[in-house]
C-alpha cells in the first residue's frame, strides 16, 4: 500500500488539482454563455465550489511538503489541451460537458481511492464526494431537446466525443506519469490492479457515461 | 431619507448583483487567459468572492421581499454591453480591467452609500468592502511594463477606455432608470446631492482612476 507522501500520490493530487481549477474556468465560461439568470447563478455556484476544492487540494499538497505549484504545473498543459480539443461551441454543448465532466471526474474518484493510502482515501471522499451537483443541467438538456429534436443527434456525438477525449487524455497521463500509472496498474516495484482490473475500470467508467447519457434521453 | 425596500435601493442593489456577477465571470475567463498557476488562483480566487457577494446581494434582494431575478436581470443588458465593448485582447488588458474595474467599483459603492438609508449602507460596506482585492494585478503589470516599454502606451489608451464605457454605460443607467438617478441627483419627490454633487462625484471617481492608473505607471 502507498503512503500519503509518495510520489504517485502526489501526482493524483495535482493531476486533481489541476482539473479541478480546468473545471472552475469552463464552467465560468458556460455561466458567461448564459442568458438566463438562474442558468448563471447555478454554474456560477458549481465553478466556484470547483475553485475550493482546487484550494483545498493545494493545501493538502503543501500540508504533505510537496512543491504544490510543480506538481500541478505539469498537469496544465494536459488539461489545457483536453479543454481545447472540447471548447463547447454553446451553452448547451457547455452544459452537458459540465454534466458529463462532472460523472467522469466523480467516477474516476471513486475508482481511484481504491489504490491510495487510508488517509488520502479520506482525503478525496471529501474533496470529490459532492458529485451529483450537475443534476441541475439535466432538464435543461431535457427541455431543450424537447423544443429542438434534431440536436439529439449533435449532442450524442459530442457526448461520445467528450468521453473519447477524456481516454486519450488519460492515455497521455499514463504515458507521461508512469509513477501515476502504477498507482493502478501496478509494476516492478508496486502493487496494483494489473491491467485486466484496468480494462475493467476503464469499462465501469465507459458504462457509467453511457448510463448519463441515455438519462439524457441521448444515445450513448 | 430612503428606506431599505424604496425602489431605488432595491434597483440599486440589482445594479450591484450583476456588476458581481459579471465581474465574476471576467476575472474567470482572465485565470483562463493565465498560464502561470500563481496568477490563476489569485484570479479563481477574487472571481469567487465576487460570486459570493452577488449571491450576497440576491439574499438581501430577497429578504426585502423583492424579485431579485426581474431586479438583476433588468441590468444584465447594460453589464453584457459594457463587457462586450471592453473584451481584453490579452491577460495584460484583462489585469488591468480586474484592477481598474475593482477600483470603479469600490469607489461607487463608497459615494453611493451617502444616499441610501442607514441599513442598506451597512450592508453594501459589508458586501464591497473588500476593495484592494485586485491589489495584486499591481506587480504584474509593472513587470510587464519593465519588460516590454512599448506596452504602456496601449495600457494607458485601454484603461481610458474602461473609464469612459464604465461612464458611457453609467449614463444609459440614469437615462434608463430614471429612479436611480433620483436617488443621486434627486427630484420632484426626493431629496438627492443635486447635479453640481453629481458631477463632483463623477470628478472624484475619475481622479481616483487616474490615480491607480498612475500607480501602475500609465498616463492616466
């Protein structure tokens, strides 16, 4: 088992970090893309919430003596691109990517916590446990597909496309971070799921996101 | 004397919900222009007090027994206008906007309190005291004056930009909200500062820009 202090821990935590504060700046963009005031009000309130948590992953960064800033800083450009490659071209696109982000990131959470020490398990049932907070776009993408049919299509690609982005991100994670890799998948020196646990995470998430998307109302 | 559920004030407080709530989003989108981690928290961090003062002022709408909603959203035409007409081009502007527009902001909460009734001023010195907050803009733009001279006289033309679409966008507030103005300037049924007090007010808030402009190292 991993103490709270080692290096793939570490790296959890500021690749969280990092997407935490990704998460803050998209979902401020998507309330600056809404008209209506109870639309900007609500992701206002879930981008802000992201920032804390960001906050508070810094300090536990810093509380285990790591060099919070570093850690995180090699995390950006992977969030940046994967921001880039999926900047929604309306609010709508924008609001089921905070949905969809927000499944996958509390997916990855839980799966995760599985392969970090007691105290940092702890740790992030804290930080991430308050998944569920994009229910709110849920009848709106509902609503909207009710006066506008034909977007159902559009958005289930974008949906797939969300997810498809988010695997090749996480590719490029555990390419670049093999320390991070191990965490899970385990190596010569580590404990760890082996890769058929892996396939399989990866297939719960997969299976996770579809089941988001057909509440939707939206082809997975 | 105005009393705390008068439709000026009330009108007033909508004024400042979606100054807030915009300010929110514009300093966000400038932790998105950021690369540097330390510039992002900062911004994340006073976009989000920001959020928590408009969320502040939407309960005190409300525990007046207004409709905050019909009451901010009537101002988000106006504030979506001023923010489209000053889009920073670059982090650099964007600074400068947080700095300068924090400053506008706080001085008009400060003249403005001297016309409503003792209870809301209390308030609004709770909810806007925070001024300074963008204090930290200061260092970074002197940086990157040190480092690129050229820049200070695009800077200096930008922040007299801001200053004049805040007074354009001011003007078509009064023009529009005929009871805001009467809670300055006065008028058949209120007593007000007049419009030789208004014009010094406007004086004042033009020479405190200049001022902060001044400190930056920019001709004001």
């Amino acid at each position: 088992m991993v103490s709270a202090t080692d290096a793939p821990v570490i790296d959890l935590l500021g690749l969280i970090a990092a997407g935490e504060l990704f998460a803050f700046e998209t979902l401020a963009r998507d309330s600056a893309l809404a008209n209506d005031l109870d639309a900007k009000a609500a992701l206002g309130e879930i981008a802000c919430r992201e920032f804390g948590h960001f906050r508070d992953v810094v300090d536990r960064l810093r509380a285990t003596g790591a060099d919070a800033d570093a850690v995180i800083a090699a995390y950006l450009p992977i969030m940046s691109e994967f921001h880039n490659k999926t900047a929604p071209r309306d609010l709508l696109e924008g609001l089921l990517k905070a949905y969809v982000g927000d499944g996958i990131a509390a997916d990855f959470g839980r799966e995760i916590a599985a392969f970090v020490d007691p105290e940092t398990q702890q740790f992030l049932d804290g930080a991430l446990s308050e998944s569920g907070q994009a229910e709110f776009v849920v009848p709106y993408v509902q609503q909207a597909l009710a006066e506008d049919p034909g977007a159902a299509g559009r958005l289930a690609l974008w949906g797939r496309r969300l997810m498809g982005e988010a695997l090749a991100q996480a590719q490029r994670v555990a390419a670049d971070r093999p320390d991070l890799a191990e965490l899970v998948v385990g190596g010569p020196d580590q404990s760890g799921a082996g890769l058929a646990e892996f396939a399989q995470m990866l297939a719960r998430m997969t299976e996770s996101h579809s089941q988001r998307m057909r509440n939707l109302g939206l082809a997975p």
